[in-house]
C-alpha cells in the first residue's frame, strides 16, 4: 500500500487553511474528514435513498455544502479500502483508520469519551480527532498509515473489545467495522435533532459541547495525527480464516460454564432483550453451541417470540428478528463467547438482576 492510492493532491492540503471566516473553518474540517481520498460513498441520511459514489474532494465539497444548507445531514465512508467501492482493485482489505463511537447515554457517552482519549494518549501515544454527534454519541477517529489485513472486521473488532475490557466500558458501537458503515460528516445537521456534528476538545465541559452544537461559534479544528502503535495494535490481532477457525474451536471447547444459558433459553424475559441477545444469545448460539446460522435464527427467533408474551418486542417484531440477524453476523464474525455471569454481573448489574431472577 502506498500514497499513491489516496486522491491526487489530498493528502498535502491537510495543513491548509480554507476561505477566512466559518466558510473556511468548516471546509477545511470536511477535507480532512475525508484525507484518505476518492472514491468513496456518500449518503444523505434517507433510508428511502441509495448510497452514491464520489470521486473527488470538490464534488464532495459541493455534496456537503448543498446538504448542509438544506438541513440535511450527510455520512461518508470511514474505511475506503473496505467497501464496496475500492476493496475489489486489491487483494487485500485495507484501512487507514480506527472508530471508536459510544452510543450510550449523553453524561455517560461523555465520560467514556474522556477516559477514552487519556486511555489512547497514554497507552497508544495517539492523539485522536472527537466529534460529538449533535445528539447522543461521541466519534473517536485514530488515523494511521494505510495497514492491509486480513480480516478487517475481525481485528478492528478485538482490538475494541480489547479496550472495552481494560477501561470496562460497554458502549461501544461494534457495527462500525463493517464495510458499509458509514460516519457522519463534521459541520453538517444531525437529522433527528437538527443540531450539528462538531469537532469537539476532550476538556470542553458537557454544557460546552452542547452549547457548541447548538450554535457552532469556537469551530476546534480537525487535526490528523497519525497513531502508528494503534496499527500495530490491530495488525497483531489480525487473523487468516485458519487462526479463527482453531479460536473459534477453543472457544467451544470451553463450554461448561454456559449451562445457565441452556436454562435461561428455557425462561422468557421481558426486559433486557437487546443486551441478552448481543452479549450472550447470539455469541453463545454460534461460538459455543456451533449452530449453523439458520438453526441459530430460528432457535433465537422461538425464544423471543416467548419473550414478546411478556412484553411486545421493540422497536417491533419484524426489527427485533433484523436485530437478531444482525448480532448472529456479528458473533460469527467476531468469534467471542457469550459474557459469563461474573462478566454481567461486573459490566451491568441490571442486566444480572434480571437474568438471576428468571433463573431463581
């Protein structure tokens, strides 16, 4: 991998300043939100509507610019090298930077997000650029030189449950590694809330961020700063088809603490759904019990229907069945186990609450 795969002339515009005023401050943030070239897909936050393809930083200027002034928001891809758009002219998947995005709680997105910057300063020597959303969620982006893996999905997803171990946070958003996963551009409107998506500073207070949101006025300015040990970091958990076939097996192998689940399977619940089914039902279903994955759907599929009994399924039956859909891809992929009680009980106490009171 080399330079020479980035748009023509990008990557030396990183330090240059756009027009004089806010015009130029929030330019310069959508160029370097984009630093990693052309083409890349867009899209203006309609479900209604197909992704497009962009194939130069002023056709992409002109997108952002149009959507911004009609109060529409805009994503892009994060990882070019692993879409649809440029993955097939190499022989292996690539990326260029890493997403760690909370979606939680606002004070408790706020709090990770702190300790995730001094976390990834001092451990990683990385110096990462924030968004906040403009509604609940903090965008963590660590860019670094291109690094070909593998098995893309699979490292960016270790590394993150790695970092979610150590600092013990829970909220992070896994489905940002898929090749299709699109990030919400800087400086445009977030569409539920119409506030905006602003470069933030980790040492604004919450009241700040919010305020700066709501009317953008201090425009902190995006700064790339690649962060060659979070490369490494991913690049050794980096695993070919083998080395996760042999990890998925060890992980069945140690299957005698998961008999609570095999009873739990046995007693609906009404809340807590969501949670039981992408840390422990999907993950247990194809990592430890080796279900292909339509005995997986339909095994997963029988036991919220009990559920939605108790109480309907949210945000309905038909979405919670493309939920499970979604979390059984994931756990294939992924490879983990399902969270032990101990884990639950440690990482959410709500949750273990529940789960021990059905067992009872």
């Amino acid at each position: 991998m080399t330079s020479g795969n980035f748009d023509g002339g990008l990557a030396f515009q990183l330090g240059k300043s756009g027009k004089a005023g806010n015009t130029g401050q929030i330019q310069d943030a959508w160029r370097k939100h984009v630093w990693d070239g052309f083409p890349r897909e867009v899209w203006n936050g309609d479900r209604a509507q197909k992704w497009l393809t962009i194939c130069s930083i002023a056709d992409f200027l002109s997108y952002c610019k149009e959507q911004r002034e009609c109060f529409n928001p805009v994503h892009t891809s994060i990882n070019i090298g692993t879409g649809p758009v440029l993955s097939t002219r190499y022989s292996k998947p690539w990326i260029c930077k890493f997403l760690l995005e909370l979606d939680g709680a606002l004070r408790e997105n706020y709090r990770d997000m702190r300790r995730l910057y001094v976390y990834l300063r001092m451990i990683y020597d990385a110096n990462p650029r924030i968004y906040f959303s403009g509604d609940k969620s903090f965008h963590i982006f660590c860019d670094f030189n291109p690094l070909s893996l593998k098995e893309s999905f699979d490292a960016q997803v270790s590394f993150a449950k790695k970092i979610m171990k150590e600092l013990s946070v829970t909220k992070i958003d896994l489905q940002s590694y898929y090749d299709r996963k699109l990030s919400r551009v800087p400086h445009t409107i977030h569409e539920k809330t119409t506030l905006d998506c602003v470069p933030i500073s980790p040492f604004w207070t919450l009241e700040e961020i919010k305020k700066e949101s709501f009317r953008p006025a201090r425009f902190e300015p995006v700064r790339i700063n690649f962060s060659p040990r979070i490369a490494v970091a991913i690049k050794e958990l980096d695993r070919g088809p083998m080395q996760r076939e042999n990890f998925e097996q060890n992980k069945r192998n140690k299957n005698g603490s998961n008999k609570w689940i095999l009873l739990l399977l046995e007693h609906p619940i009404g809340d807590g759904r969501h949670r039981v089914l992408w840390h422990i039902l999907a993950p247990y279903a194809m990592n430890s019990m080796g279900l292909s994955f339509d005995e997986a759907q339909r095994l997963l599929a029988d036991y919220f229907e009990k559920c939605a009994q108790l109480k309907p399924l949210q945000p309905s039956a038909w979405g919670f069945k493309r939920e499970i859909t979604y979390y059984l891809k994931v756990a294939k992929r992924s490879t983990f186990p399902p969270w032990r009680l101990d884990t639950i009980q440690k990482k959410d106490p709500h949750l273990y609450e529940i789960i021990t009171n059905v067992l009872k």
